[in-house]
C-alpha cells in the first residue's frame, strides 16, 4: 500500500470510530436537550389528565409546570450521577470479589443499557398513564449522557495522534451541538413534535444508540489505555496500526511508553485523592473553574430566552419552532469552525477569545433589552445577540474544555478528572437551569450582567493561568504546571520526573 493510501486509509478508519462513538454518545446530550421543547405544551396536558384519572386532582398552572420542571431538570440530575460513575466504569467494572478490567469502548457499549431502558420507558408511558416513568425515563437518559460526556472524550483523546488530538477531542462538542440541530428537527410538528407523537419523540433516541451498538465493536481499544492500563504492547501497536493506517511511528511509541513509565506502579487516583495532590493542584482547579463556567456562562439559558425575543422581534409562533432551529444550527457551524482552527490557534487563544466574545454580546444584549420598546429596531439587535453569543461560545468553550483533562492529566489521574469535570458542568446545568427563571423575573433585563461576568472572569483566568497545550506532550505540559504547582522550587516531584524520564530514555532504547 503507497503512503497517500495508508493515510486516506488512516482518516478513513479513524473518522468511522469517532462517528460510531459520538453517535451513540455526546449526541445524546445534545438530542435530549432540544426534543424536550417541542412537546411542552403537549406533556403539560398529558400531566394534568393523568392526575385527574388516576387520583382525581385537578392541578392548578403553577403545579403542572412544577412537574414539568422536574421533568426537564431531573436530566441534569442523572447526568451528574452519570459523570460520578464513569470514571470507575471506565476503568474497572464490579465490586468486591466480581471485579474485572472495563475499557473505553466497553464503558459506551454498556452505556447504552441506560439509554435503552429510558427510551422503553418513555415509549409505554403514555400508555401507561404515567408520569412517573417519563421522570425516570430522563434520569436514565441523564445518567448515559453524563457516561458519555465524560468516557468518550478520554477515547478519543487517547487514540488520536498528537498532532489531531485537539480536532478528533472536539468532535464531542461538534455531535453535540449536532444532537441539538437534530433534535430541533425531529421535534418539528410535521415529524415527531406532534400530539400524537410525542411518546416517540422520547423514545427516539434508541435509533442512536443501536446505531453505536452495531458498529462500534468493529473499531479498536484505545491504545494508551491497551499499553498504560492492560501492559499488553502488542494490542497497542496493532490498534495504532490500524488507527493510523500504517506502521507505528518510533516517536508515537515512544510518547506512550514515556507516559508508561511515569505512572508504572500506580494505581489510579480516585476524585478525593485528586484534590490532595499538590502536584496537579493547578490542573484540578483549571478544570473545574473552565467546566463551571461552561454552564454558568448562560449559553443553555439563552436558548429558552430566545424563544421571547423572537416574538418581540415580530416573529409569529407558528414560525419560531423554525427559527429555532438557526441557535442550532448556529452552535454547530462554530463547533466545525472550531474543529478546523484548534489546531492552528491553540487551545488557549479559542478559550479566552470565546469567553471574551460572549462577554462582548451580554453586554450588547442588556443595552437591547434596556432599549428595546423605546427603539424600534432594538428587538432586532437583540436577535443577533442570540446568534453571537451562541457563536462565540461553540467557536471556544463548548469545544475546549472537553479536551484540557485529556491533555493535562496523565493516565491514572485521568479519569478521575473527568468525574470532577463531568460533575461540575451538570452540578452547575441544574442550577442556572433552576434559577434563570427566578433570575429573569428578579433582574429582568439586567439578567445577562451574572453571566457576561462569568465570562469575564473566565477570560482572564485563562489568559493568566491556562498554559497552552497544543502540541504538547504531557511531559512538557506537566513541567509548565509544575511551575505553577510548587513556585518554580524543585522538590520530589521534580527529581522524580528526571527519573522518569532517565528510565524512559532507557526502556525506549532497548
């Protein structure tokens, strides 16, 4: 096989896995967060007859949309649970005595089971006069979005080669914003948003699921996890033959077996044990601080703003479900955008001009809402808010931060990261998910001010702190936050990294 053909065979093999992957993974996310719009008004209904057939209560407005809230917020709820588990599920799976090895595929293959018992719940709920299984329904869908938010970026992470791991890591944000496009559409009146068909507007997400199921099995293991986690070499040269399309490079090799010998002998860390190591100190809070404002930045809260925006611009209500679907689409065209320039710009540059940009349009955004019915064309302005805002944050944060714990953690802290990560995003989800209403009426047109700050502050954290990734291997950005970590002064860890290095050089030469 030539050369050209080795590596069309390489991107051919390697964009199937990502796609078989995201599919049955971040997508769901984003898919299950748009089809819940759609049949509001519809499942508002069903909750209301249910209480009057089953218990005979008629229940005022303020209760129905209670039960509704919880509907929708219980998902987050299931996905901090989802994102607690799977770093132990991504490593070793069972407790006690039945105990056995759990790789990356294997975690999202057996996510799936959560997925497939919430769309047959959702499914027979109807049916069943139930609101209690539509509520259980979405803690189960939440729980196999948090697994999969959480194990699919340290997959990707860890089977890409060092000079796309930024573009193929992205492609979670880049399925998720997909999910919701997708999601947006299926919802319209004329497929699946119907009276009729709202049932199987929640079941829909199966088809994903089943799609993951029959063809990722086909794609190999992550190869650092076959070499670090497993020690079986050979499994790892021949995933990354296949992944690659070609034999193993000496140099790609030679990163593993360095990341090998830095963690020989250790076991991997658990959250709690994370935040007393001073020598990731710098990496824990970069994280958690980029994952919290991923949520408290307002980008899932403008999407229920936009909808009342859009009436003020003049837009009917049969044609908002339409509009809509442009927040979508929007977010997704800056996550491909985001994929193409990530590995020219860096991770650091993407991150803080997003957050910069979005702080930018909050303010615009409340100098709109302030002027909106003293200006006529105020409403308008308010509208390329929504679009710029939703722009900027796919063009930065909604793609980055899934990377940074791949990049900056090694191999047995790695996991426990993404707990960490996966459970502030979700934590913070279901806050701003519970108090935007609150703070819309509270602060009314000011109420973009909390999150335009956010975005701020975000901004300047990582133009202070962040160091940049790209490119890097862990080694040298684990020596960058070493700086951080123990103010430029040598200590163990330090001697110990030299050692590492030494017994690399050593073992990579024999």
């Amino acid at each position: 096989m030539s050369h050209g053909g080795q590596q069309k065979s390489s991107s051919l093999t390697l964009v199937l896995m990502v796609t078989s992957a995201a599919i049955g993974g971040t997508l769901q996310y984003g898919y299950n967060l748009a089809i819940m719009n759609a049949p509001t008004t519809f499942i508002q209904t069903f909750i209301n007859e249910t209480f009057v057939e089953r218990w005979a209560i008629q229940l005022e407005n303020y209760q129905v949309t209670l039960v509704w809230t919880v509907i929708v917020s219980i998902f987050s709820l299931g996905g901090l649970v989802g994102a607690i588990i799977a770093g132990p599920m991504s490593i070793r799976f069972g407790s006690f005595c039945i105990s056995f090895p759990f790789s990356r595929k294997k975690c999202l293959l057996l996510n799936n089971i959560f997925l497939l018992s919430g769309a047959i719940l959702a499914l027979i709920s109807r049916a069943a006069r139930s609101v209690e299984m539509i509520i259980l329904s979405r803690v189960l869908v939440g729980i196999n979005a948090g697994i999969s938010m959480n194990v699919q970026p340290m997959y990707f992470g860890e089977s890409a080669p060092k000079d796309l791991r930024g573009a193929v890591s992205l492609s979670c944000a880049v399925f998720t914003s997909f999910g919701v496009v997708l999601g947006q559409v299926v919802g319209l009146r004329e497929i699946l948003g119907s009276e009729w068909c709202w049932q199987y507007l929640l079941a829909s997400n199966a088809i994903p699921g089943l799609i993951q199921l029959l063809s990722l099995p086909w794609f190999p293991e992550s190869p650092r996890y076959l070499l670090i986690d497993r020690g079986d070499k050979e499994a790892c040269i021949n995933a990354l033959r296949r992944l690659r399309g070609c034999e193993v490079q000496s140099s790609e090799l030679a990163e593993i077996l360095q990341e090998q010998a830095e963690t020989k002998g250790m076991r991997p860390s658990g959250p709690w044990e994370l935040f007393r190591d001073r020598a990731v100190r710098w990496q824990l809070i970069s994280v958690m601080v980029i994952s919290s404002a991923m949520q408290l930045c307002g980008n899932d809260s403008i999407y229920f703003y936009a909808s009342y925006v859009f009436k003020e611009a003049g837009i009917s209500n049969d044609q908002i479900q339409y509009v809509t679907i442009g927040t979508g689409t929007c977010e997704f065209t800056a996550c491909i955008m985001c994929n193409l320039l990530i590995e020219r710009k860096g991770r650091r540059f993407m991150l803080m001009g997003g957050f910069i940009l979005m702080t930018v349009w909050a303010v615009v955004f409340t100098f709109a809402l302030c002027f909106e019915h003293l200006i006529s064309w105020m409403p308008y302005v308010s509208l390329a808010c929504i679009f710029t805002y939703i722009l900027s944050f796919g063009m930065g944060p909604a793609g980055v931060t899934g990377v940074l714990p791949t990049e900056i953690f090694n191999q047995t802290a790695r996991p426990a990261a993404y707990v960490i990560a996966g459970s502030m995003m979700w934590l913070n989800l279901f806050i701003v998910g519970m108090i935007f209403p609150f703070l819309v009426s509270a602060m009314r047109q000011y109420c973009f001010v909390p999150f335009g700050t956010v975005c701020l502050l975000s901004a300047l954290y990582v133009g202070l702190v962040l160091p940049e990734t790209k490119g890097k291997s862990l080694s040298a950005i684990t020596a960058e936050f070493h700086k951080l970590n123990f103010k430029n002064k040598e200590g163990a860890y330090g001697g110990q990294i030299q050692y590492q290095l030494g017994e690399v050089c050593a073992s990579t030469s024999l």
